[in-house]
C-alpha cells in the first residue's frame, strides 16, 4: 500500500545550549538544513520564548520541517514530513546533528497516509513538489 | 521520567473533499480547533498547492500544529506537538474529526524529550505557555 507521505521524528540530547537560544541562529540552521535535504522552502516563521528556547517552522514544497529547543535541557525536538521522496531526511538529521553538537539522537519514522485502495476520486494533480 | 513534550499524529480518511480543498477554509478550521483545544495562537501560514490540497502550521504558545490534505484521496494528514499539559489534543482531534467529515481516523501519540536524569543546568524559565 502506498502512503502518501513520511513522517519523521527527531530528539537532539545533550546539545550545545547556545546554539538553542536564539531564533535568529535557529532559523539559519534550520534553514540549511532543509537546504542540505533538497527542500524548497515556501515560508519560515520563528517564535522566541521568554526567557529563553525556540519554536521553529518551515513550510517547504514537500510540506514540514518544525523545531523546539529547550536551552535549559540541552534538547531539541525535530520533526520533518514531506509528501515527497525527493526530500532527504538522513541528510537533514545529519546536518541538524552537527549544527547543534548533539551528543546524542533518537529518531522515529512513519509513513502517513497509508490508503486501503485507490482512491475513487483519480489523482489528476502534478507531483506536491 | 519526565517529558518535555506531546507529540499526537493523527490520519484522517474518507473525508469530505470539498473541506479539504481551499487553504481558507482549513486555515478557519484548524484555527477553531486550537482553541477548542485552549491553544494560543502566535502565528498561521497556509499555503494552496496545484491544483488543490492545503498545507498549513500554526505555531503556538504550546508549540505547534500542523495540517496537510490531499482531497483528491480524501484525506487530511495532522500533527499536534505541545510541551504542555493544557493543550488539549483530544478537543482538538474531535474538532477536526467533525469538521472534515471524517469516516475513519487513526491516532498515534508519542512523548518527546524524554530526559535521563535532571539537567545541570537549573531551569529557570517560566512555562512555555
């Protein structure tokens, strides 16, 4: 069975605290990285909280990129859907990786939309990305 | 141990069509659904792909949710990341799953930033929300 999109989730430990403070340095970070990955980014919007950490996302062609950081726990929390398999998760994951200086990584994957049978209603549409 | 955050990923099949169709309508739908969940908006980007299907986040004082819908194959792709317990996913999940017209939805949560053992660094930040 098909599934119509991936989904994958990422949990950066024991990261460099700096590199988690500022939404300016997140923003850039997370926009290479989904540069590395061969995404197109549509818009980006980054949120500081008081008094310190992080809420990122960036909607791209190939749909998702989201990061939160917490500063305080050395922690970030990634997540990254495409509809596409054009976009490169290992490649973003390892650029995420180096950029925050994570000692250590999990990661969960899943596939979204995952249809019983063909839908009734034909794809007529061009390829999301 | 503790977690940081929720992350809640929900898949919406057999949906009306025509609810998944235009980023205006998705946009007023999410947003009412993070506030039957007591979320607190910051910010929402939508953005309508060719011919049709809606990809759209709002970024929150709880962190994020995000939507991604495929009318041609009915169905709506959602993911709803809080780090904390006020937001209400299952408000929010119940929204949606009216709005859309849902037949069939599967729901599959997961904690993230599950910490080993209490930061060395205090947390001196208030709650995120």
């Amino acid at each position: 069975m098909t599934a119509l999109g991936h989904h994958t989730l990422l949990d950066f430990y024991e990261c460099e605290p700096n590199r988690l403070k500022r939404s300016r340095e997140i923003k850039a970070i997370l926009c290479a990285a989904v540069r590395a990955g061969g995404g197109r980014i549509v818009k980006a919007v980054f949120h500081n909280f008081s008094p310190y950490g992080v809420t990122g996302v960036v909607v791209i062609t190939e749909s998702h990129v989201a990061i939160h950081t917490w500063p305080e726990h050395r922690y970030a929390a990634v997540d990254i859907f495409s509809c596409s398999a054009k976009l490169d998760h290992a490649a973003i994951r390892g650029y995420l990786n180096r950029a925050l200086l994570a000692k250590r990584t999990s990661r969960r994957r899943f596939r979204r939309g995952v249809l019983r049978k063909p839908s009734l209603i034909p794809s007529t549409g061009p390829d999301r990305s």
